[in-house]
C-alpha cells in the first residue's frame, strides 16, 4: 500500500455514505447534500450493507432497500442527482459487510489517485475499535465525521487515537491527500432514526419529515415493516 500521495486539483473526491438505509430517511440524503457541497466532492456513493457486521440484519430484502435508496436519490434536485448513485458491492459480494472489504475493492477499481472519504457519524467514529481492521481503514480513504445530536465528542480508545494521529482542522486537508486523514463535518442533520421510522410503520403513524413521499409510499404499498401475525 502506497504512501498517501500529494495530489492535484484535477483529481477527484469522491464521498462514499455506508448504511443499512432500512429505510433510507431524510436524515441520509441531507448528510449527502450537505457532504458534496461542503468537501466538494465530485461524486457521492451510497453503499448499501449485505449484513450488517454491528447490527442486526435488515428486517427487508435487499431489493427493497435498494428501490427505496433509488426512489430518495430521484427525488433530489436533477443537479444533485447527477453527482450521487449507488454502489451494490456489498451487496453483491453477499454475507457480512465489512468497511475493510469495500475501501480495498474500490482501491482496487480506481487506484491510489482518488481521494475517497468515508462519512459516518460521531457515534460510529467513538465505536471504531470495534469494526473489522480499524487501525487501517485510513490507508485506504479519509474520514468525515458527522456530529450526531446528543453524542459527545469526546473520544476514547480507538477514536482517541485516530484523532490524535490523523485530525485535520479544515476541510480542505482531504483535498491534499488521497486518504489518512479525519475532519469533523458541520451538518445539523435531522435526528432521525431508521428504528424509529420502523416503529412508526407499526404503529400506523405517519411518516411525513422523516422519508420522502416516494419512499413512504413505498413503503406502504409493499407492506414493508408491519406487525405479522
């Protein structure tokens, strides 16, 4: 694995979002938007999760939560639409998803040129020790760590010793390198919780401010969430 290489302006940022999105809420795309206007990046990849390595598996097929994710981003403004799509890797690859694995795939498939930023949330980032190969996710991108309400920033453990190591104090930092470094992201992101928008399906409350209408609509007509008998 090469050193991180000093790169050009020419050269690309591409963002890459990791989720269940079981469903995906507006609380994901406003982080995407938000993301590509402020690192200014030139492509954003949502990456949908096979099984989730830290949580339990999707309640959903794989399909459903894949339309879902293409009805959200079609319901976005056609400039933005442009910029962002989904990336199935993990899903393709199939059983447990792990970071590791996909930021190695995509090195392979784009090189060491591109700068590749990881978002994820302040709460992910303190729980970092606890994902496969954490020590060296960042030879392979950045990480944009996004504030996430009621969650304190100050970090123990892994998260500690990666801040200390690799902190960046602007944003532009991610654009000097092609990995190995982390910024905090200011997003005031809606506090939505995918859990949350489940338990409201099954208790017959609407979904207005937490999904697009096209998702919840979705949602409805497959019958998606509901309490089984």
């Amino acid at each position: 694995m090469p050193s991180a290489p000093l790169l050009a302006d020419s050269f690309p940022a591409i963002g890459i979002l990791g989720g269940t999105f079981n469903p995906v809420h507006l609380g994901h795309t406003h982080i995407a938007q938000n993301a590509l206007k402020q690192l200014k990046l030139q492509q954003l990849r949502f990456i949908p999760t096979a099984i989730p390595a830290l949580k339990d598996q999707p309640s959903t097929s794989s399909l459903d939560r894949l339309n879902m994710l293409q009805l959200a981003l079609q319901s976005l403004p056609a400039l933005q639409q442009q910029h962002m799509c989904i990336d199935q890797r993990e899903i393709l690859r199939g059983g447990t998803s792990y970071t590791i694995d996909s930021l190695q795939s995509l090195r392979e498939e784009l090189g060491w040129d591109d700068r590749l930023v990881w978002l994820l949330g302040s709460d992910a980032f303190a729980q970092i020790e606890h994902w496969k190969a954490w020590d060296r996710l960042l030879d392979y991108c950045h990480f944009a760590v996004i504030a996430r309400p009621n969650c304190e920033q100050d970090w123990q453990g892994g998260a500690a010793a990666l801040w200390q190591q690799h902190g960046a104090q602007d944003w532009s930092e991610l654009h000097a390198t092609a990995h190995g470094r982390i910024v905090m992201l200011d997003i005031d992101a809606p506090n939505i919780a995918s859990s949350d928008i489940r338990q409201r399906v099954q208790q017959g409350l609407s979904l207005q401010h937490l999904v697009c209408p096209q998702v919840a609509d979705y949602i409805a007509q497959h019958g998606l969430y509901a309490v089984t008998h």
